[in-house]
RNA sequence: GGUGCCAUAGCUCAGUUGGUAGAGCAAAGGACUGAAAAUCCUUGUGUCCGUGGUUCGAUUCCACGUGGCACCA
C-alpha cells in the first residue's frame, strides 16, 4: 500500500502536446518539484533537438533530473529508477507533492511499478554479439537464445534484434536463462500516483509538431548538431531530430528532406508513445488547455485518497 | 480564340486489348522489462472528374462539358 498523503501527479503524453507549460502552472498551483522523465532531456548536451526547457521555464519550479547526465555516459530505465526513487523519498520528507513530467513510457512506469534487476551489460560482451549479428545476421543470435532460453524464443519478437541480441547477452553473461529475470515485480512505492494524461486532436498535435521543428531550425539545430558530430554513435544521439541532420552533414539528403524527415519520424514517435499508453486504464485524458478541469481532478482524487 | 495532352488513393503516378484497380511516399493499427525520441510487426484507404451514348457490362471506347498544363495566335 501506498503512502495515501504523498502523491505523485504524473503529467504524460506524447512529444509536443504541451506537457512543459502545463508543468509549470502545475507545479506553482501544488507548490511541487518537477522531476522530469525524458529519456532525453537527461542528457545537457541535448538542448535544441529535444525541446530542452529553456531557463525561465527552469526558473519557474524546482527541476530535477534534466540535464543530469552527459551523453557520454550510460544510462538506463532500471538506473532511472533508482535515481527518481531516492529523490522522490528527499523531496517527501518536505513536500505532499511531486509532479513526474515526461514522455518516455518505459521509464514512468519503471518508476510507478519498478522493473526486473538485470545485470549491467558488459560493453566488451555487447560488441561481439553487434559484431556477431552483423556478420550471421539476426538467425545466428536466435538460434543461440533458441538454446539458451527456450522459453524466452518462444515469446520473443523473433524478427527484433535489440530483443533477441539482450535476451542472448544477458544468458551469456550471467549463466542464468533471461526469462528467469523476469518476474514482473509489484514493488512498493512510498507514493500515490495520479496519472494525468495530455492528449490533443491528432491533426493538432501534428501541426504543432511541424511548427516545432521549424523553430528549432530557426534557433540552429544544425549547429548543435555539428558539435556533437564526433559523438555521432553515443546511444544518445540515435535520436529523431539529431541522426537526419547527421545524414544531412554527411552529404547524403538535403536540408529539407532532413527537416521532413524529423517531423515524420517525430509524428510517429508521438504515435508510439500513444499506443504505449493506450493500454494503462488507470490514466485520465485531458487536453492540456484545460487546465483548471485537471487541477479539479487532482484535487478530487487527494481528496478520496485522504 | 485555336490545337494538342492530361484528369485514377491524402500526394506522385502505374494499369485494366471493356468484366469496378495497384506501386512508392504520406497515413493508420499494434508490440514493447537496462539501447525506449530506441527497436520491431501488420494494414490499401478509391463516385477511377461530370453528364450522356455504344455495350449484357464502361474507370477503360465515343461525344459533350468542366478543370489543369503545353504550344499556336
């Protein structure tokens, strides 16, 4: 059981909707911290490409864990949990409220429900397997799971490689089958939930989205993306907005098909987050201009809990 | 004004020797346990411009109309 007077408002939706703004007006109305959970926004290098908030916006409410990390540095769901976990239990010795803002759907619900332990990877152990599925390709790899962990082949996405390569280096590195790790843990949180979800018309959000992308050309994502250029193959910047203009530096699309490209490819991932989310009856779907219905709502679920 | 060409999915176009049609892109739906803004799976959405005519049957052939493009005046 939760602790019932402490209560995470968790402010989610897809890329675009208006998730910061809301934030601020949220947090000022519970007097609460934000903590984000953008998988990343954790990262300072990042700033134009993923709509980093600006310094009035962090100005305005207490912000943690954006611009935490360098891109430089491995980072994780599981290593996520932990981190917001600790904080969180800070932030509750003095506050009734924390507001958890984001859009990465993995990451909240590690937090809200926490997620199986796994070992860290091995970077040597990871390399050949990448290697290894380059030269076999992906039928190499899963005919070692098939082997490895039977049980786990069987339910996998046969065709997914980030699948079947971790489920295979997580056997290898631990001797242990992937599938015994999986226990789909209820842990306990020192904390209620409210999910607030943010959602608009699927044509408004898109256009929002293009305009979005336009500005953040207009305040030079190219040039950011230049600087980062040597660090091109960091998992960080597998990253829609910043591997199009990487394609584009390297001569093989023009500036505008890589525009286009960023505001396709930000269009589906909004789609993704939505079809993540489609599944957890417990969140409540608002627009975000309605501002004063979603403070009504959060106030009327304290009120029932206490 | 005259002549020619074109009109098919949201867009660009293919096609049907007459039996109501299919590619690419866009899009839609889904999966998801330490790479998650990642990775992967599935799906064709249609007054075939309009009105007549020929025909058992027209998106296809014919006529006219409408719109667009090109050339000539």
């Amino acid at each position: 059981m939760s602790v019932p007077n402490k209560y995470l408002i968790v402010l989610l939706g897809p890329t675009g909707v208006g998730k910061t703004e809301l934030s601020l007006k949220l947090a000022k109305h519970f007097n609460s911290p934000i903590v984000s959970c953008d998988s990343r926004q954790f990262y300072r290098e990042m700033r134009i490409g993923t709509a980093f908030p600006t310094d009035w916006e962090l100005s305005q409410a207490q912000h943690y864990l954006v611009g935490h990390k360098s891109i430089t540095e491995r980072y994780s769901c599981g290593m996520f949990e932990i981190e917001a976990l600790d904080l969180l239990r800070e932030i509750y010795q003095k506050n009734d409220f924390a507001l958890l803002v984001g859009g990465s759907g993995l990451y909240i619900d590690a937090l809200l429900n926490g997620i199986d332990d796994f070992p860290t990877p091995d970077p040597e152990l990871r390399k050949s397997l990448h290697q290894q599925l380059k030269n076999e390709g992906i039928e190499g790899l899963r005919h070692q799971l098939k082997l490895l962990d039977p049980d786990y082949y069987n339910q996998v996405d046969l065709k997914n490689p980030q699948r079947v390569l971790k489920a295979v280096e997580v056997c290898l590195q631990t001797g242990r089958t992937y599938s015994s790790f999986l226990t789909g843990p209820k842990k306990e949180r020192p904390f209620k939930p409210i999910k607030v979800g943010l959602t608009r018309h699927r044509e408004e959000l898109y256009e929002r989205i293009n305009l979005r992308v336009e500005r953040m050309i207009e305040q030079g994502l190219v040039e950011e993306v230049k600087g980062l250029y040597p660090f091109r193959n960091y998992n960080a910047l597998n990253t829609v907005g910043y591997k199009e203009i990487f394609q584009y530096l390297d001569g093989e699309i023009s500036l505008e098909q890589a525009i286009e490209l960023i505001k396709r490819n930000t269009r589906r991932y909004a789609k993704r987050q939505l079809t993540w989310w489609s599944r957890d009856k417990e969140i409540a779907w608002f627009n975000p201009d309605n501002q004063s219905e979603i403070i009504q709502y959060i106030e009327r679920l304290c009120k029932t809990n206490s």
